[in-house]
C-alpha cells in the first residue's frame, strides 16, 4: 500500500518514509505543490500526510483542488500551527484528520490507520488493544485470539471505543453511534451498556479498561 | 500664559477680548469723529457769526468804520453773557471793535493771511474757540473774529456726546455679543467632521486594525494631522501583521525541527533511550506552544459580538486532557449544566485557558485523585485539584510569567498561569484562587455570561 508524503523539510519526509516503512507501508516524498498536483493526477495512493507550509503554495490550497476533483483520498495533515480555528479551517478544506508538530510516528501511524480503516478504504479492520481485537468487517471482538459473544449494543459501543483509540469517546457520541438520531434515550441508558460491557471484558479475562470521565465520555486503554 | 482644554474656550475667550478692544477703539473713533463733527459745526456757526457781524459794519459820512449792533447781537457778546466774543481789525492789526473789556484782538496771532482762519487762544483759565472772517468795505479791508468760550459751550452738542454713549454705545455690545454666539455657532458646526472622527477613532482596536478616520468632511487645515494619524495606524497595523507573521513563521521554524528530533528518536533503537529523549522534547515542544500562546495573545484582541459556549469548550478541554490525566493514574470529572452557557469570549482562548488550568491541575494533584470541571451557569469555569493548595503568599506571584514554585521540578515552564491570566484580561474575566479542605487548589475563572 502506498502513502505519499509531501513535506518541505527532506529530514522529516524521509523519517515519516522510515517510520511508515517500520509499519508496512510503503511512502513517496514530494516537497511542493507543484509536484504534488501532477502526481496526484496520474498516481493513485492510499493517503496522503500533507504539511500545510510548503514552499511553493499552502498546501490547503492543494487539499481544496484535490476535494473539488471529488478525490477521495484520506488527508492527514501535518501543522505547525496549533490553533482551534486553524484546526476547524483544515477540517473545512477537506483535511480528514490534523496532526500538530511535533508528534510522535506512533500517534501519526495510528491516526492514518483510523483513516485507512473507514468504509471503502484499503486497510484490513482488524482494532487490537493488549489482548483484545475487534474485526470491524464481521463485528466480531475477540479476546486472547478466542472470538467472544457481545450484545449487538455493547458490540457497538466496543467498536466506537476501540476505533477512538486512545481519544474519548463523548456520550453523545456513543448516544448518536447506538441510537442514531431516532428516538428518546433514557438517560442512564448508555452508562448501563458500558457498565455490562466492562463487566463482560474483566470476566472474559480482557486487558483493557473501560474509563468513565465523568460530565465526559468514556475511553478505552490498555490495562496498567 | 493662559492655556485652555477647549478650541471653543479659546476662541470664546479670545473673542471676548476682542470684542472688548473693539468696542473701546470704536468708541475713541466714534467720539474722535463726533467731536470733529461738533468741532465743524462749531466752526461754521462762528463763521456765520462773523458775517453777520462784518454785515453790521459800515462807512460813515467821513468814510469811517461804523459798527451799529442789532440788540440782540448786543446781548450775545456782553460782557454779562460773557460767552461770546467779537473783535475787528484792519489790515495793520490795529484793533477796530472788539467785545472784550481790555479792547484787545481775539486772537493775537496774525489772521491776515487767509480770508477765512479758524483759530484757538488760551486767554486766563478759558480758552477761545473761533473763526476769522476777511471782509471788504469800501477800500479798506478788515477781519472780523468771533469766539466761543468752550467753558461754556453750547449744550446742545454737548448732549449729543452724551447722548451717544447712552443710546448708541450700547448697542454695539449686544451686536459684538450676538457676533460671538454666530461664531460659537459657526465653529462648532465646522468642528463637526471632527467629532465624528473621534469617535471612529474610539472604535479603533488591535481587533479591527483596518479603521482609518474619514478625510473627505475634515476641514483642510486639520486634514494633515487626521492623514497623519491615518498614516500612523497603517504603520502600526503593519507592526501587528509582522508580529502575527513571525509568530506563524516561528512555530513553523521551531515545530518542524522538533517534529524531526521527535521522529528520529521514535526510530531509535534503544527504547530505554528513546523515553528519556521523547520526555525531552515534549517538554520542550510544551514550552514552545506556551511561548508561542504568549506572543500570539499579545496580538490578539476580542472581535466584537464574539461568543463562546462555555459549557462545550470546557467539555472539549476535558476530553482532550482526559488520556494524560489518566496516564498518570488521574482522573477527570465534569460537572455542571449540559445546555450551553453562553459568554463572551472566543472559544479557542477559552480553551486555551481552561486547558492551561487543566494541565496544571493534573501535574499537581494528588495520584489517584480527580480533577474537577465545573461550569456554572453564571459563566464560570471551577477546575478544582487536590494538590498542595496555594499559599496566600503566593497568590500574587503564580501569576508572573516563569514564576515557579520548585524551579527544579522538570515540565514547568511558569507561563500557563500568565496566559489564562492574559486571557482573563482580553475577556474581562476575573480570576479567583482558594484552597480546598483537606487540600487542594480551585481556580475559577468568571467571564462575562450572556443571556441565550
């Protein structure tokens, strides 16, 4: 599978290469605008890791011309600029996620797989933390590799949690991912589905746990 | 030297002293032009008081002057009457006839030059205002001099003197006064365009640097300094652009080599290594934001009409800071109103205040304690901890930029305090500290709520 980078700075383009490598992905670099327009126009890549300050343009510029062609491609974007309204501007112009610099190629790795995992997109779906997996493509979790029986409800909040990975997941969130936008919630409804789901992952000898933050959301990690 | 606030005081008061010089030059004129004017009345009268004597002379049979005085003529220049005064003399300057007791000339200098003279003599305490006239009888030649005695001069021009001062002088006041109201008036009017410039210079801020004042009302002669102003504020809104550029341009020069040191020392080999390394260059990636929040809110102002939901920002920060906290075995906890809270404010500087707050409170608290969100409808954000609490002694200091209780203790920098304190200001919020029983700080932040 492969990745293109475009990033001004050589150092940087040719770690992300090296790390992307670690992790099985193929990368090519490019460093302008220029560049990366005529190859997007003939070359097909899984994602793109686009750093917003380019030499020769901004590359929200790039992102824009790239969703107006109705170029699907996951963008990660790389900036150096951390502001809430440069984020929202990023997300606006197209960008499917945003990564401040610096970061860590663990962080960057993970957050392109996000991408690459959603429907339609290239990579195997397969969500692992410690000893628990998640096949997104059958819904199946598995513990210790033994696939494991969940509700259709407490299967749907795993799968919410584990592709959130290492983020919170707010409760409206899990609300809206269970019960889309139809009908009333009872309050206590989606404390009662994590609560089973904890209970069900600490039984079944899981190695992760399932935080509340209170007022929040919920977050799943693994085990200390 | 006198020195007034007021372009209008000014000219009031320098309109008043003109107006009072005014009056006084034009009252000397005036009277200067009446007494002239009596003066010639006076002159022509005893001109036509010199004729008519010179028409009472004659010859007698032995070709002598005679002269025969009507009764009434007689009376005007006794000696009773005293006011009047005749004399003739010939063309030797012997005296002919005169009114006076010593049987003298009215005026002793020699009149025989022109063939009408007015003339003035001082005689004892009184002093003789007069005319002399040529007249010819016969062949002999003669002058005849007639005067007034301006002890007692006539009154009736006397009271016109007076008259004026009482009837005309006074009108020139309330005219010169009704003029000094019309040019209040008038330069009010003309200051105009420069009031209403000052109060688009009032709404001139760092928000909304692109204000310049109108030039096109602004009279000609204060136009140079309006354009000067205008050409002040484009340099300083020039000023503002370079520093918001360099802010931009030094997080991308200072990120980007970290993003590279970051990902070199995520390949390395010796994971042991790599933790101590990857600590390293967060904290100072963490120095490098905050140092960069600094300048940029040094720029940066309140839009007008700008309003931030209180309660979503709050929650946003929560969930951002959640992993961290629970990394190091904290916990986060948010409590308070799920509607939204609106105040004014930008929800991106909130959350930079809040999330300021939020990491401190989290270094500080105890492990295994929580740390607490709690908004309130009011527009208040309380993050409470459990750590140590402040000291009252350094409630002040917490605040300056790179103070720092434990200048050992790694990952401080001493500014998260200075930007939520930065950022309280931009927003008129206040901040308040207490300690928590047992132990524990709570900081709240109280911004201006808007009704929803």
């Amino acid at each position: 599978m492969r990745l293109l980078i475009v990033e001004d700075n050589e150092e940087l383009a040719e770690l992300l290469a090296k790390g992307l490598k670690t992790a099985g992905y193929e990368a090519d670099m490019l460093s302008t605008v220029e560049e990366a327009r005529a190859v997007l126009s003939t070359t097909f890549y899984a994602a793109m890791i686009l750093d917003l300050g380019l030499p020769d343009g901004d590359g929200l510029e790039l992102l824009r011309e790239i969703r107006q062609r109705d170029n699907p491609i996951p963008v990660l974007v790389l900036t150096a600029r951390g502001g809430l309204t440069d984020r929202v501007h990023g997300l606006r112009s197209g960008a499917d996620d945003y990564l401040v610099k610096p970061f860590a190629l663990e962080e960057l790795i993970a957050r392109l797989e996000a991408q690459l995992r959603r429907p339609g997109q290239l990579l195997g779906s397969n969500l692992r933390i410690a000893n628990l997996a998640f096949d997104t493509q059958n819904r199946q979790a598995s513990i210790d590799d033994q696939p494991q029986v969940l509700s259709a409800r407490e299967t749907a909040v795993l799968e919410l949690l584990m592709r959130s990975k290492g983020r919170v997941v707010s409760k409206k969130q899990v609300e809206d991912h269970i019960f889309g936008h139809s009908g009333e919630v009872a309050s206590n409804a989606i404390e009662v589905y994590v609560h089973r789901l904890r209970k069900q992952l600490s039984e079944r000898g899981a190695r992760v746990q399932v935080h509340t933050i209170r007022g929040v959301g919920y977050l799943i990690a693994e085990e200390k | 030297m006198l020195r007034f606030k007021s372009i209008i005081s000014r000219i009031v008061f320098l309109h008043i002293v003109a107006v009072a010089i005014t009056s006084i030059l034009m009252s000397l004129a005036l009277s200067w032009l009446l007494s002239f004017a009596t003066d010639n009345i006076h002159d022509k009268a005893m001109q036509e008081q010199a004729v008519s004597v010179g028409n009472r002379l004659g010859l007698d049979s032995d070709g002598r002057l005679q002269l025969d005085l009507p009764l009434d003529l007689l009376g005007l220049y006794s000696q009773a009457y005293g006011r009047y005064s005749y004399a003739v003399i010939d063309d030797k300057g012997t005296v002919l006839f005169s009114s006076l007791p010593d049987h003298t000339a009215l005026f002793p200098a020699d009149t025989r030059q022109a063939p009408v003279e007015f003339l003035h003599h001082r005689r004892g305490n009184a002093t003789v205002f007069g005319a002399s006239v040529k007249k010819t009888i016969g062949d002999q030649t003669v002058w005849i001099q007639t005067g007034e005695d301006l002890a007692n001069r006539d009154v009736l021009t006397d009271d016109i003197v007076a008259d004026f001062y009482r009837n005309v002088g006074w009108i020139t006041l309330p005219i010169l006064l009704v003029l000094l109201l019309a040019d209040i008036a008038i330069f009010r009017r003309a200051l105009r365009p420069l009031r209403e410039a000052s109060e688009i210079a009032e709404g001139i801020a760092p928000e909304r640097p692109g204000v310049r004042l109108p030039t096109e009302a602004i009279p000609r002669e204060v136009r140079p300094l309006v354009s000067a102003v205008n050409q002040g504020l484009d340099r300083l809104e020039e000023g503002f652009r370079i520093q918001r550029d360099f802010t931009a341009d030094a997080a991308h020069e200072l990120r980007t080599p970290l993003a590279v040191l970051r990902s070199r020392i995520d390949l390395l080999e010796d994971p042991k290594m790599g933790d101590a390394l990857r600590h390293d260059v967060d904290g100072m990636a963490h120095i490098i934001s905050q140092l960069l929040d600094i300048a940029e809110l040094d720029t940066l102002a309140l839009q007008p009409g700008e309003k931030a939901d209180l309660q979503a920002v709050a929650a946003g920060i929560a969930e951002f800071v959640a992993p961290l906290a629970l990394a190091q075995g904290k916990d986060i906890a948010l409590s308070g109103p799920t509607e939204p809270v609106w105040v004014r404010g930008n929800a991106e500087m909130l959350g930079r205040a809040i999330r300021n707050l939020a990491e401190n409170a989290i270094n500080h608290t105890a492990p295994g304690s929580t740390v607490e969100f709690v908004v309130e409808d009011n527009g208040t954000i309380n993050v409470l901890d459990r750590g140590p609490g402040i000291g009252e002694d350094e409630r002040k200091l917490i605040f300056r930029r790179f103070w720092r209780r434990d200048r050992r203790k790694q990952g401080s920098t001493g500014l998260g305090l200075s930007i939520v304190q930065r950022i309280a200001e931009l927003h008129s919020a206040s901040i308040t500290v207490e300690n928590r029983e047992p132990s524990g700080a709570c900081f709240s932040l109280k911004f201006v709520a808007l009704k929803s």
